[in-house]
C-alpha cells in the first residue's frame, strides 16, 4: 500500500599485477568500490559509499608436498574508516590426498538495505545508532581425496563475528549494533563425479549460527541448520550442456 521509490547503484574496478619469482607467485592491486543509495521518498537512509583499497599475496611453493599463502588488504571506507585485512594457509598434498588450513578476517559496512527491508520495504525501520562495521574471523580445515573421476571434500569451519548487525521484528523493523559477537559452526561435505561427457555434484551443509539477544544466547533466524544439494551436468562437446 505504500510507494517507496529510490535508486541504487554500485560501481567496482579492480588492477592486479601478478608475477612468478622462483618458488613465489606475487599479486599486487588496486581497487575501489563504489555503493550509492538515494531512497526519494525516504531521503534519511540515503548514503554513498566509497572505498579504494590496496592488496598483495604471495603464494609459496615450499616443497612438493607443501604450499603456503599469505595475504593482506588495505580498505579505506569513506564512513567507517580504515580496515586491514590479513589471510594465512597452508596446503598439504600427499597422494591422492590433500589437506588445507586458513584462518582470514574482514569486515562489512552495514546499511538499511537488508533482506528485510528489500521485502517490506524502510517505512517502518528503525536505526539505532550510529552504526558500527561488522568485523570478522574464519578459520577452515579441510581433507580432500581424488580417486579417477571420484572427489570428496570435508571441511569443518568456524567464524565470529563482532558487532553483528541484527534486524528486530516488533510492530515494524529495529536495525542495531548487536553488543556480542555471533558464531558460526559447522561442516561441508562435497562429493564431485566427472565422467567424460556427464558429472554430478552432492554437498551437505550444517551450519549452527547463534546471536545472543535480549532473550539470551539463541540460533540465528533464516539461517538453516541443514542444506543438501544435488546437480548433475550432461555436455555435448561444442554442442552445448543440460
């Protein structure tokens, strides 16, 4: 019943420079994104964005068996100031196996633009603020096995988040900082068949998010605790794929 008109635009541009010295593959690069939201009716929750950054990599190959990578990324964001980004892992291969470890952080910018107000609209949120940027830190551990057309691939994770952001439902939408951190908890099983024309993919996600709010420590809400998925590729060579 209620008209809300507005434009969004975003812009991205990116240079990256690579380079291989000895057992080193370098990247280096610039970067600058750009997110502008004027909502015409609702001019208060209008905000431009902007955020150049720099960033580097370096990709080790210490041994036959062993991989290192380690990177880094400077973003400047023009509301909620300078963030440093850093990524570690380390890549076991051994035969027909292979185990990965990583542990990495960044950061996000939070806006009235949520899931949320897509659907019901701004009308009726509520920002208490002002607002801090969410910060995060994941950490992987995965196993990964390749017999002939057969792969699998187990990965057990785990991320917190400090100063989430949440969305409270009441008589309308309450947007804040929320004062602890939220975790994230789980496993990812791929299974990968590729034959020569036909290939299927099978995965398992159980993910167990949890917030603590005015009620206590509860799950996350539209988060699911269970994801199964099953896709399956039939090609034609230079005719096309279903």
């Amino acid at each position: 019943e209620i008209t809300e008109r507005d434009d969004h635009d975003t812009g991205f541009a990116e240079l990256t420079v690579r380079r291989g010295i000895e057992r080193h593959t370098l990247v280096g690069g610039l970067a600058i994104e750009r997110d502008h939201f004027n909502p015409i009716d609702l001019p208060r929750f209008g905000y431009t964005f902007t955020v150049p950054g720099l960033f580097v990599q370096d990709d080790l190959d210490v041994a036959r068996w062993l991989a290192l990578s380690a990177s880094a990324r400077l973003d400047r964001h023009s509301e909620f100031g300078t963030f440093i980004s850093p990524r570690i892992s380390g890549l076991v291969r051994r035969g027909q196996w292979s185990s990965r470890l990583s542990y990495g952080t960044g950061f996000s910018a939070p806006t009235p633009v949520t899931e949320e107000t897509e659907a019901a609209g701004l009308s009726r949120l509520t920002v208490i603020g002002p607002l801090e940027a969410e910060r995060g830190r994941s950490a992987s551990f995965d196993v990964t096995r390749n017999s002939g057309p057969l792969s699998t691939t187990l990965t057990l994770f785990r991320s917190t988040v400090k100063d989430p952001v949440e969305v409270e439902r009441t008589e309308g939408y309450v947007l804040k900082n929320l004062s602890e951190s939220t975790t994230n908890t789980g496993l990812e099983a791929v299974a990968v068949w590729k034959g020569n024309n036909v290939s299927f993919v099978a995965n398992y996600d159980y993910v167990r998010s949890r917030e603590t709010t005015d009620e206590g420590r509860v799950d996350v809400p539209l988060t699911p605790r269970h994801n199964v998925g099953l896709d399956g590729a039939w090609e034609w060579e230079g005719v096309g794929r279903l």
